[in-house]
C-alpha cells in the first residue's frame, strides 16, 4: 500500500518537473528568437526567428490550457 502511494508521488513530482522545465525551456527558447528576430541583418531575414518564438509562445498557452483542462472538473 505505502510503495503504491510512493510510486504514485513519484510520478507525479517526475511529471511535474519535466513540465515545468519544458515550459521554462519554450518561453526562453521563444524570447531568445524574439530578441533575435528583431536584429534585421537582411530584408526578410527576420520573419523566421519571429515565426519560430510565436510558434513557441503558441506552445506555453496550450500547454497551460491543456493543464487546466485537465484540473477543472467543470471542463469534462
């Protein structure tokens, strides 16, 4: 019964961390392509690093959606 609720404590502080750091890694990733896209080197060269940070901003929301989705009972 104990090594069942470890386990199960365990799982959900691993999963936690992961998420966390993923989240964490996305919106600096995201903010580090914003900054970079902002430098304008040659015509059009920006939009890729731009494209790139929306792409991971767009990420973190349905990451944080997707979390209260799934802790909302009122959802399902």
């Amino acid at each position: 019964m104990i090594e069942q609720e470890l386990m199960s404590f365990l799982t959900v502080l691993v999963v936690a961390i992961v998420v966390a750091g993923g989240i964490s890694t996305l919106y600096a990733l995201g903010l580090r392509l914003w900054a970079a896209g902002a430098v304008e080197v040659d015509e059009g060269t920006h939009l890729l690093p731009r494209l790139g940070s929306v792409v991971c901003f767009a990420a973190c929301v349905a990451i944080v959606l997707f979390a209260l989705w799934l802790m909302i009972p009122l959802f399902h």
